[in-house]
C-alpha cells in the first residue's frame, strides 16, 4: 500500500513476522514470556523511528512570512536521531542549520521539523546533511544555506572499531555560503566553533 505522498506504507504484520524469524535465527525462544510481545514492539518502534517515510518535509515549510530581514538566521543545537542504513543502528547528535532569507522568512520551529523529518528515515548522515540543505534552498529560495551536524554513531561505538565517543561531523554549504568565506566564516563564528 501507498501512503499519499508515494511512500510505502508500513507493513506491521510483516515485521513481526520477520522479527520473529530473527530471534529464531540468533537461538532465542520468541514464546518464552520476555519475548513474546517483541514483535509487535518492535513493529511500534520502527513506526515511530521511520515516520519520516511518511512525511514530506516540503509540507513544513509552506507556511513563511514576509519580512524584509536578508541577514542570517540559524537553529543551533537541534538534536536528532536517525537509523542507519548500513547496520539499523541509531546515530545520534545535533545539528545546526542557517539560511539567509530573501525577504522571505520561515518559522524557526519549521527547520526543526526538517531535520527531524529527515532523521526518522533509514540513513546516512551526509545523505541527511545534504538533505536539509537541499530542501531548504529548493522551498525557501534564500541567498544560501549551511548545514552542519555532529553525531556518535553507535555502529561505531558499541561493535566494529567500539570507539566510544568519537563524532561525526558532516556540512552542506549552498548559495552564499559556499561562495563567500566571510560569511561561512560568520556562520561558525556565530556557532562558537572556533576550530573552523
């Protein structure tokens, strides 16, 4: 099934079967009492965590304002969790986003919205970086937009290398601020970052 906006609908029932095929394959009883309800839980989470599947981020943004302000404006420290796509573990952080409006503004609470839009998919964060950025220069038309996001990956941390604590640190520069270094340098400025 299809939602309206072309995304393919949650199939509950066949996660739980597939979640109870996979705790028969890692050696697990999934009748025994603590995991009898796993997989109807485990069919809520992803509803949850995926909803981004079914949301456009575009729909958020319709609603702006007319403002002469063509200074910029910046979200900082919006936090985030995502799923990725690569071992469907979560990835976790903040992520900071800014735009020079055209005398045309959007609701701060929207970018927000955005990121976590985009969070609640299966992802990679540069993929999610890019696409914060992309959206926001496609809807709102600004002079540019700068994107840039931290976060601890747990496919990092808990297996493989298991270097808790390291970051990921992505950016998505566009318009103004991948043209102008006085601006991009602004941007960080503003941040507090002064590793830049």
């Amino acid at each position: 099934m299809i939602s309206p906006n072309g995304a393919q609908v949650f199939d509950v029932d066949a996660i739980k079967a597939a979640v109870t095929q996979l705790l028969r394959a890692v050696g697990e009883d999934p009748t025994r009492e603590g995991l009898v309800d796993t997989p109807r839980r485990m069919a809520e989470m992803y509803q949850e965590i995926l909803q981004g599947t079914q949301q456009d981020p575009r729909e958020v943004l319709q609603v702006g304002f007319d403002e002469d302000h063509q200074e910029m404006v910046i979200v900082r420290d919006i936090p985030f969790y995502s799923l990725c796509e690569h071992h469907l573990l979560p990835f976790h952080g903040n992520f900071h986003v800014g735009y020079v409006p055209r005398g045309r503004v959007v609701g701060i609470s929207k970018l927000a919205r955005v990121v976590e839009i985009f969070a609640r998919r299966l992802q990679l964060q540069e993929r999610l970086t890019s696409q914060i950025a992309d959206i926001l220069m496609q809807e709102l038309q600004p002079a540019g937009v700068a994107v840039v996001g931290t976060a601890e990956h747990l496919c990092m941390t808990m297996r493989g290398v298991k270097k808790p604590g390291a970051k990921v640190v992505t950016s998505a520069n566009r318009g103004v601020f991948r043209v102008n270094e006085a601006t991009r340098l602004e941007f960080f400025a503003l941040l507090g970052d002064e590793r830049r």
